[in-house]
C-alpha cells in the first residue's frame, strides 16, 4: 500500500486475492530513513469469491471408439478463490445448438471423458470448460474444437504387390488409405 499519513493509524490494503492466508506488518519511516518493522499480525484469510480464471490449453481427442476426450490445465489452488472447487464442462457437436453439460467435482481434474456409443468416428465437437466454487460459476473458456475418438481403420489397402528382390527379399508394395472421416489417421502397416 501508499504510504500512510503520519497522524493516521489504519489503512485500507487493496487488491488482495481472494480466499488467501496474509500476514502483516507496519513500517515508520520519517525523513532519515526507515525503522524496524513491527511483529507480524495475526494470519488473516481473505473471503471467498467466485473464480474468474479460467483453464488453459483446452484441447482433447483420442480415446477410444464412441469417446470424446476433453483436457485442460488444472487452475492453481490460490486462484480457486475458494473451497467446493470443481470444473464446468460444456460441449456440443459442431452445428448443434444445444450444449451438454457435466461437472467434474475434483480440484486437480485435468480430463473429462464422455462416453455414448451415438457418436460417430472423429468427429468435431465445440468445447469449453469452465469453474465454479462454492461461491458460484466463473467464466468459461472460449470455444475449442476437439474430435471424438477413431474407429479401427474400416477399408484395406488396395493394389498389394510382391516383386522379388533376391533369393532372400521381397519387395511388398500397396496403394496407401486416404485419410477421411472414416479411416482416421492412418498410424502405419502391416504386411502379413
């Protein structure tokens, strides 16, 4: 805080955290310099408020087929702003109006699962995660987009041929898979 007047005893200190243990301690000082400081005050916590920080780097995917997986950095405990911590998440597939709702009661929660065999392969789904305490509901993060979990590959490669190399090798040739909605990400092959 400013320095106080000399004739005044009490002072107002701002922009405090909420929901924070703090000690205190007053300093004199006068034109030659400035004294010892006093003992500390007894430790004070700060009230409760509702968290305005949001988490960070929500992204997601993966998982397993009928999945969306949803992830985000935890929010450090001095900014929960108070106790009943927990995270709000909202996710609808890209297009849709309508947002689904859960809520992850756990203060180090750092993934959300959704399981419903309705959805389809990779697909895209806005998502945002939000917190609450016992306060009330922050804000919410802005829009990611994450994509549901993949399907074992559905289509074989085409065009396989073998072409002899010499007496010990053969050389084993195929048309690659195209990447779509169906295939997913095509990790690599195996010739049998």
């Amino acid at each position: 805080p400013e320095v106080v007047n000399g004739r005044t005893h009490k002072a107002t200190v701002v922009d405090l955290s909420p929901w924070v243990e703090y000690e205190f301690r007053v300093v004199a000082s006068n034109s030659v310099g400035i004294g010892e400081p006093s003992r500390p005050s007894a430790i004070l916590k700060t009230k409760a408020a509702v968290p305005v920080v949001t988490p960070t780097n929500v992204s997601g995917g993966g998982g397993s087929r009928s999945e969306l997986v949803i992830t985000w950095e935890p929010v450090p405990e001095e900014l929960q702003n108070g106790e009943g911590f927990g995270y709000i998440i909202m996710f609808r597939p890209l297009g849709s109006t309508t947002w689904t709702k859960a809520v992850v009661a756990s203060v180090e929660a750092n993934k959300y699962v959704y399981r419903n065999e309705s959805i389809t392969p990779l697909s895209p789904f806005e998502v945002k995660v939000g917190v609450y305490n016992n306060e009330g509901e922050g804000t919410l993060s802005s829009i990611s987009i994450v994509y549901s979990g993949e399907d074992e590959p559905q289509i074989a490669p085409a065009g396989a041929s073998a072409l002899s190399v010499s007496a010990a090798e053969v050389e084993v040739s195929w048309q690659p898979i195209a990447w779509n909605r169906h295939t997913g990400r095509v990790l690599g092959y195996e010739v049998r």
